[in-house]
C-alpha cells in the first residue's frame, strides 16, 4: 500500500464544484440573503443518519479482504450499535404508533419507515452470517453444531451438560390467572412454549415462558473427545431448545421459539427532585431492566400465535417484531472471537508505541516544564498519561490531584492510582459523572470505593452531564504552585485508549492549568463560572465561540480572502452550527467536514452546500477525535474538544475546547487528523446531496489514513527514529 501524504497543505483547490465567493447558482441571489427557511433542504433525518453509519460499519463485515473473526467482530458491533439504537431512540415513535398521534415529528409512519430500515439492515446481517461467515468458519475447522447436525456421541454429551449445568438454573413458568406473564428484562433470552395436554392439576394452560440467566455462557465448546476435527460449539439455546421436553414432563411441546425484548433504556430523571443523585440513579439502574418494550426479536419460524400473544403482552405494535433467521442476539456471537483466539483469523496484532514526545525514564513533569507534549492514540499508547498520573502520585512534592471520570470502566489503574493518591497524603477530586449513559455502575462504584478513602467526589451539575476529560496536578516548587495538567478528545479509560483515535494534550501551560483549575472549581461550588482566557467552555460559551469563527471565516471569504473549515468530529447534528456551516460555504468558504457517525448537513446539494464536502472514515479503531481548524489566508486557528457538534453537547453538557498554540503541535494534528482523511481513499466514504455515503474507491488498494498512521508509528518507524 502506498503510504498517505501526511504532511500536504490544506489550501490545495477543490477537485470538483467549485462556485464563485458570495455568489450561488440560484441567479447570483447573496448568500447572506438567505432565509432560514433555505436550511430545511439540506437537513437529513437524524435516525437514518445513524443507521447510515451503521450501514458503513456492516461493510467491513461484509469485506472480503478482512480476517473472518473481524468480520464477525463487525457484525457484532452493528448489532451491538443498533441495540443501543433502539434502546434510545424508538421509544417516541412506538409511544406515537400506539396512541396513533400523527400531529409531531413521531407517528405510526415514522415507525413505519424506521422499522422498515432497521428490518434491511438485520435480513443483511443474518444473511452474511448464514451464507458467508458460517461457511468461511466451517472452512477453517470452526462449527456452532445445530442439534440435527450433531453425533450420537455428541447429543449424548450435550445432554449431560444440559443437566448438570443448565437445567438446575431453570424455572419453567406455565401461564395462568396464578401465574400471570413474567417480568421479562431487557435484552435477555427466553423461550415461549405451547403445550398439549393437562397440567398435574388437569388444567389445560397451553403457554409457559422459560427463561434463561445470563449467568449461562452462551457458546460452549465441545471437548476434544466428542469432536474429531476442529473446534466445535453448541450455543446455549440450542442446548435449551433441544431439551424442552425435559423441562415439562407428561406433556407434549408443540411449538416454541427463542424470543427477545429491547426495552427503553435512556434513564431519565429529574434531578431537581432528587436528594441523593447516587441513590437515586442505582434504583433506576434496576428499573431500566424493565422500561418501556420498543422491539420484539423471535425465531424465524415462531407462529403467528406464539408472535402475536407476545406482541400482546408487551403492547407492542406490529411494526416492532423481528423474525430473525438465527440466534436472537448475535451480539454473543462475539464471544467466538475470544474462544477462537487464532492469530491467522485475526488482524495482525498492533502494539502502541510509547508516546514519542516523552523521553523514557525522565520525569514527565520536568519535560513539561520545557514543551507541551501530544499523544496519539491509538497508535501512540495511553502509557504515556498513565506515567503522568504514577509520576504525580508518587512524587511528595505534588498537593492536589483534580480529575473528571465519564468512561473509565470497571477495572481502572487510573482510579487505583487516585486511590493510592489519598492513601499518600494529597489533596484529590474527582468530578464523577454519574450519568455516564451504560457505564452508571461503573461509575457509582467507583465514586463510593474514592469517597470510602477520603477522596472529595463531585457529581457534576444537576441536569447537565460532565463530559469534559481533564487532569490536574499542583506540585510545590520552592516558594510557589505549578499546575500541569492533562486534556483529551477521549475518555479516561485503557481498554478504549487501545480502541479508538483521540488526542491526549499535556502542558505546563499557566493559562491553560489556571483556566482548568477554574472549572473543576466551578464543579465543585456550582457558582457563576470563571472567566477564562484559553479553555472553551459548553454550556456557558462552546456554540457561540465555534458560531463566532465560522462567521469570522464566512466574512473573510466574503471579502474575497482564502478561506478554509476543516472539522474532524463524531457527529453534526446541532441546526445553528449546521446553519452558519451551510451560510458560510454559500459565501466561498471551503469546508470539509470529517464526520465518523450521524451528521444531519447534506453535502453538494447544488445551490445550497456546493461548497461543502462531507466523509466519514470507517476504520480498523473507532475514530474519536475532534479537531476544529478555521484559516484566513495564512492565519490558522485549530482547537481540540470533547465535544461533538450536537446540540446535547453544546447546551445540555459541560464540554471543553482548547487552542493548540504550539506551530509545530498544530501542524502535526493538521498533518495526522486532517490531511491524512481528506486523502484517505481506502477507508473514507464521501456523502452525495441525497444524504446516501459512496464507498471508498479503493477499500482493498488504496491509501488509510489509519494503515498511514500505524506506519509512522510502527515498530519499523519506531526502529528508524
């Protein structure tokens, strides 16, 4: 593969569409003329934005060219994706469904279109996995066994493990007015039943519900002894499905069928109301298992009786039912991966170098105190924030330790450290954001093991979520404080440090730690918040900022300047930042726009965002970073974020930006998170006026900005240095 310019300028000419500044194709009509009203052309629907992306991530499932275990890794992640979907985002169009509202923006047809969607997209999974990825497995040796397909010997295994394992954890549930329709949890996995004949009381209770704990591994290989060749697997409901007569003795199984329900599961509360956020938040945690039902899954040959009966118990329209040919959740598929583990089925391994800015084995701090320092991830490691953090810990001359937690997982060094830090005598805050949507646990008990030690923890602002990364460290020094601290585009956390793309940002800067610690007081006290002269804070000044330049460079072009946006970021769905985009590309502003995920602005509809191109990068790591880079002729401004350019962001979390100041630290990011994906032509899909993404046209030969990147920083790069 060649290898990526990584080093191009970004005031290279459009390839294509170019129109003169200031003027559109609509009769020369000025764009500063525009009504509001021009915008609606140019917004495409958010949901199906979401499951363009997904669409995007299902192609690498779908490639050839990929190892087949990460093909089912991908396959996994679309499914795990469009749980968390439906989780979230379809409880208002079934609520409008049922209640048959067609008044808003919810209504039985949007459940409808959306559904029907959603319904593509599953048939394309289970088709990939039933024709293509489980013959690839059979290939190599690998088998998930049906049950028609197994030996004698094998049934006979099975069947012991079904009962010494398996059985003594079930509880079959025959449904009458004793014993009415269980409390079905989210996500998990059931069996519905019908019987023929009576019960031991005579009676003629025709449906049971079998219910199976998670507990239970879902794939189980079968030893060596029973399996000549090959590594061969049963799943859970297999093993379940075969031994349903077991469970109801004396009388006959006529029909049956794995069933799931998806339940709503963003968690609301008012936390006005709420006198304990903590206590309040492990209470909804359980009552999350059981909100809302927003969709069905059962087996493709489940009855219309057995489909219709659940639909009923749950309320759900049928719209909400899936009929899937296959297990009911292939997201446990991914446990194959693990249980597999062959190196040939795999991508090669990557091994993140140590951040090539810090100087092994001298003190962190003290390089700081000459430069700032950049971290790549992944290719650079997350080690390299972890010394930081071990460094201040252990060195006596360190007071205080300030730290904001979103994601940091359920095993975290960090967190350890910070404990550690207590035991030792320093000063430590933690600023723990308890509504860290599917980490809450998480979260919770890290801030009770923090607070059990001594540590000052900090919830954050009520009814906004504290999604800033930062890290401070207060160091005595002779007669005086000096703060460094710690920024990122990413989350605390070292298994997704390995995972996805951000930028980690360390610095002695004065303004910037005076401007961090700031904030983390303005967390702590609640108060009014402080006035500051590098770091951008959401919700108080983020939009207006990033409005502020937009039009900056948008007045420029006017003039006739050169004038160029290049924005790197996971979604764009905020309408006023959308808006002065669209306004500015009209006034002959180049903009590109590098977003992985949702993004609601229509690229090259002509006459309106000609001027505006849109791609997204699909990778082997999740890209994650944002980068926002604004130029005047030779004047560039270029900032690092947390935040997307979501409206939840801008005005509903607390969200920072900073300037990157440092020419030669600003022009590296321009080089590795800009003008690597603007050339990308493997991995970069480009959006067309009606919203639909064009596939990279190269995917197998072409440039990555990603294969660039574990090139410059890969053990040869690394051995050249």
């Amino acid at each position: 593969m060649l290898p990526l310019p990584l080093d191009k300028p970004l005031n290279q000419p459009r390839d294509t569409g170019e129109v003169e500044a200031g003027v559109s194709s609509d009769g020369g009509m000025p764009a500063a003329s525009r009504k509001a009203s021009d915008l609606l052309p140019v917004l495409l629907d958010r949901d199906q934005s979401i499951l363009a992306f997904n669409e995007r991530v299902f192609d690498w499932a779908a490639r050839a060219d990929v190892p087949v275990l990460e093909r089912l890794r991908y396959l996994c992640i679309v499914s795990s994706n469009l749980d968390e979907f439906v989780e979230v985002r379809v409880a208002p169009h079934v609520t409008a469904a049922k209640t048959g509202d067609t008044k808003g923006i919810y209504s039985p047809a949007s459940l409808e279109s959306l559904s029907a969607a959603v319904h593509q997209l599953v048939m394309r999974q289970y088709a990939l996995y039933n024709d293509v990825l489980s013959p690839s497995f059979a290939a190599q040796g690998i088998r998930i066994v049906p049950h028609a397909e197994r030996s004698a010997v094998q049934r006979r295994w099975v069947q012991e493990y079904f009962q010494k394992e398996v059985r003594p954890l079930l509880i079959p549930v025959g449904l009458d007015p004793a014993h009415p329709f269980p409390q079905v949890a989210n996500k998990s996995l059931n069996f519905i039943v019908r019987l023929r004949g009576p019960d031991a009381f005579g009676r003629e209770n025709e449906v049971a519900i079998v219910k199976v704990p998670r507990s239970l591994p879902r794939l189980v290989r079968l030893p060596d002894k029973v399996t000549p060749t090959g590594m061969c697997f049963v799943s859970l409901s297999s093993i379940v499905r075969a031994h349903l007569d077991d469970l109801f003795p004396g009388r006959e199984v006529t029909e049956f069928s794995q069933f799931r329900v998806t339940r709503h599961s963003d968690m609301a509360l008012d936390e006005e109301d709420v006198r304990n956020l903590r206590t309040a938040l492990r209470q909804g945690l359980q009552q999350r298992h059981y909100g809302q039902a927003v969709r069905l899954e059962v087996s493709a040959g489940c009855s219309a009786f057995l489909s219709d009966f659940l639909l009923e118990q749950f309320a759900l329209p049928p719209a909400t039912l899936f009929r899937v040919p296959g297990p009911v959740n292939l997201v446990r598929l991914s446990q194959l991966v693990d249980l597999v583990n062959d190196p040939a089925l795999l991508f090669p391994p990557w091994s993140a170098s140590w951040p090539r800015q810090l100087q092994s084995g001298v003190s962190i701090l003290e390089q700081l105190r000459q430069r700032d320092v950049l971290i790549h991830q992944p290719f650079e490691s997350f080690d390299g924030v972890l010394a930081f953090l071990r460094e201040a810990v252990n060195d006596p001359h360190v007071l205080v330790i300030k730290q904001t937690i979103y994601r940091t997982g359920a095993d975290s060094e960090l967190m350890e450290l910070l404990a550690e830090a207590v035991r030792r005598g320093k000063e430590v805050m933690a600023v723990v954001e308890l509504k860290a949507r599917f980490d809450e646990e998480a979260n919770i008990n890290w801030a009770e093991a923090l607070e059990s030690v001594g540590a000052q923890v900090v919830y954050g602002v009520i009814g906004l979520k504290t999604h800033a990364k930062m890290l401070l460290v207060t160091r005595r020094e002779g007669n005086r404080l000096r703060r460094y601290g710690h920024l990122s585009t990413g989350n605390y956390n070292v298994r997704t440090a390995r995972l996805y793309t951000d930028l980690s940002y360390l610095t002695a800067d004065e303004e910037i730690t005076a401007d961090m610690d700031g904030v983390f007081s303005h967390l702590a006290s609640q108060n009014r918040p402080p006035k500051l002269r590098q770091l951008i804070l959401a919700p108080f000044h983020l939009q207006r900022r990033m409005l502020e330049k937009i039009d900056q460079v948008a007045q420029a072009a006017s003039r006739g300047e050169d004038a160029r946006i290049v924005v790197k970021m996971n979604a764009l769905t905020d309408e006023a930042l959308i808006r002065a985009l669209v306004k500015a590309g009209q006034c002959g502003v180049r903009i590109d726009l590098i977003v992985r995920g949702a993004c609601m602005l229509a690229a090259q509809v002509p006459g309106l965002t000609d001027n505006i191109r849109v791609r997204s990068v699909i990778g082997r790591f999740l890209e994650h970073t944002r980068v926002f880079y604004f130029r005047v002729a030779q004047q560039e401004d270029l900032y690092l974020s947390s935040a997307d350019w979501m409206n939840r962001n801008m005005m509903l979390r607390v969200e920072l930006a900073w300037p990157v100041n440092d020419p030669a630290l600003r022009q590296q990011i321009i080089d590795e998170c800009l003008v690597a994906y603007l050339h990308d032509d493997r991995d970069a899909w480009t959006q067309a006026a009606n919203g639909v993404y064009q596939r990279a046209p190269h995917p197998t030969t072409g440039r990555g900005a990603q294969n660039a990147l574990m090139g410059r920083y890969g053990p040869a790069a690394s051995a050249a240095a």
